[in-house]
C-alpha cells in the first residue's frame, strides 16, 4: 500500500559469507507478539532505558519465518548487536522451521 516501516532486523548471513554490497538475509525484529511467544518468535533482551547489547527498549522478538533478502546498503549502522546464545537459537528456529515445512531443505549456519 505505499507504506515503509523502518524496523529492526538480526542479520543472520554469517560474516564470512558477507561478498561487498551482495545481498545478505536478515529476520525481521517485532514487538507485537503473543505470550507466550510462537515458535517462529525468538524473545530478544530488552531493557526499557535500552539493552546494552541490543538496545532494545520494548519486549521484542526476532521472527524467524519471516526472512529479509537486503543489501549492506540499504541498512543503518548500528552498534546493536545480539549475543551468541540468541543467534544461535534463531539460527536452531529458522532451521527447525525450514525443516517442517521442507524436510529436503539444507540447514542455514
């Protein structure tokens, strides 16, 4: 309809994989999520004066079936970023995800 939502996202394209202004994939960050979360939603930490990490100032999740094809370009810098342990259970989602619905799908890393 026209309309642009400028929103977080956890760009999960492992950095070595990252090839100058080539398009990298991202999950898109929400803040309208049920409790408790879906199973394609994984909470993120927040803190309402802002997470040091994420800086995330509202109860939010990263959805993991909703993937984004982006270039480096069409991103702000940030120095938000997620821990470990959350990467690696978005990653675990996303593949789980991609399993159910595509048993023959190969697994993202």
């Amino acid at each position: 309809n026209g309309f642009i939502k400028h929103r977080p996202v956890v760009i999960v394209t492992a950095t070595a994989d990252m090839i100058l202004d080539e398009p990298i994939v991202a999950v898109a960050v929400t803040t309208t999520f049920t409790e408790p979360p879906p199973r394609e939603c994984v909470p993120l930490p927040w803190d309402a004066r802002g997470h040091p990490a994420t800086r995330l100032r509202r109860r939010s999740a990263a959805v993991c079936n909703w993937l984004i094809e982006l270039r480096p370009s069409d991103t702000q810098p940030s120095d938000a970023y997620i821990p470990t342990k959350w990467i690696l259970r978005i990653i675990q989602t996303i593949n789980d995800i991609r399993q159910s619905s595509d048993p023959g799908h190969p697994p993202a890393r």
